[in-house]
C-alpha cells in the first residue's frame, strides 16, 4: 500500500462504514504509520463514546493490520462538532471523506 494514499484508504473506509459521516485524516509525522481522525457523524447520536470508537476501528481492522500502527481518533455528533471544531485547525482545508445519505 502506498504510503501517499493510505490516508485516503483510511477515510473511505471509515466512510463507507459510518452512515452520514464527515472524515478528516492526517499523517501527524509525516511516518505512513502515526494517524490522527476526525469522524464527525449523525449516527453517533445517542451513542456512547466507546461504541463510536468501536464502530470506526471495525471498518479499519485490515489497514491496521497491513500499515496502521496508531490512530488517534475523535468522534463527534454535528451538534459537538460545531462547538469543538475550532480547536481543531489541521481540519479546515476540508475533509478526506464526505457523504450524505439522504
């Protein structure tokens, strides 16, 4: 896999697997391996922290496996989104990933 694209690999699966869901992903130190995300989504609503994770990381049991070694990862509703997303500046040039189901 390369490394240029396996960001991208890691949004669309996410994606693909969470309904609604805006992805944000970066290569914090630029390794192919360190990855930090942002998945901001409608059906996280009502749902407990530990389940949002666990629904992100099952999509991305193969990536781990072949060339992930650590994602940093950060769940949110809409709503939270739109109160915490200042704090995270790396995500305003746009998301990896975006698809709404309507």
């Amino acid at each position: 896999m390369s490394e240029a694209k396996i960001e991208t690999i890691i949004a669309e699966r996410i994606g693909e697997n969470i309904p609604n869901a805006e992805v944000f992903v970066r290569d914090m130190y630029n390794d192919g391996e360190h990855f930090e995300s942002v998945v901001i989504s409608s059906a996280f609503e009502g749902i407990p922290l530990v389940k949002q994770h666990q629904m992100v990381m099952t999509a991305l049991k193969e990536a781990f496996q072949t060339s992930v070694h650590a994602l940093k990862l950060k769940t949110f509703t809409p709503t939270k989104w739109k109160e915490v997303h200042a704090e995270f500046k790396w995500t305003e040039k746009g998301p990896c990933w975006h698809k709404s189901i309507n």
